[in-house]
C-alpha cells in the first residue's frame, strides 16, 4: 500500500536539511507558494512539491560548500581590479 503525503511541515525542511526557516520562507515567495496553517504549524501542499523540491537540494549542496568553506578558513577570491 503506498501512503499519500497530503503536506509537509515546513520545521521539517529546516531540521532535514539543516537550512534556516527564514531561507525556506523566502524561497517559498519566490515561487509564489503560500504556506498553509495546520493549527500551530505551517505547511506546505505537496501538490507544489515538483516546485520547491529541486531548490533544496541546490539549497543543501550551497550549505555544504560554505560548511566547508569555514571549515578551511577559506574565503571566496575578489578581483581587486573589478571589485567582483
């Protein structure tokens, strides 16, 4: 038997994919999905899932790369010249 998931808590994202729950929500209103209130808590309809899902995982892969970034104590190169 194969469960149907009807919504997905946002506090889930950001427990899941260790990513700040302020980053969710931006993300969220950049592709104009409204999380809905369930009592106390917000979430969203998976029938948007298609939308939000492949942006967690360039959300995740970001996440690491700056993890790693501190970890090595490097900071990303400015071209002086350019200021970029």
């Amino acid at each position: 038997m194969e469960t149907q998931l009807d919504s997905f808590p946002v506090a889930q994202l950001t427990d899941r994919y260790n990513v700040a729950r302020s980053n969710i929500y931006n993300r969220l209103q950049g592709l104009s999905i409204q999380p809905e209130k369930q009592g106390s808590k917000s979430v969203i309809n998976a029938d948007t899932l298609p939308l939000w899902m492949p942006w967690i995982s360039i959300l995740k892969l970001a996440v690491r790369s700056q993890t790693l970034l501190r970890r090595r104590r490097v900071r990303p190169t400015v071209n002086r010249t350019t200021g970029q």
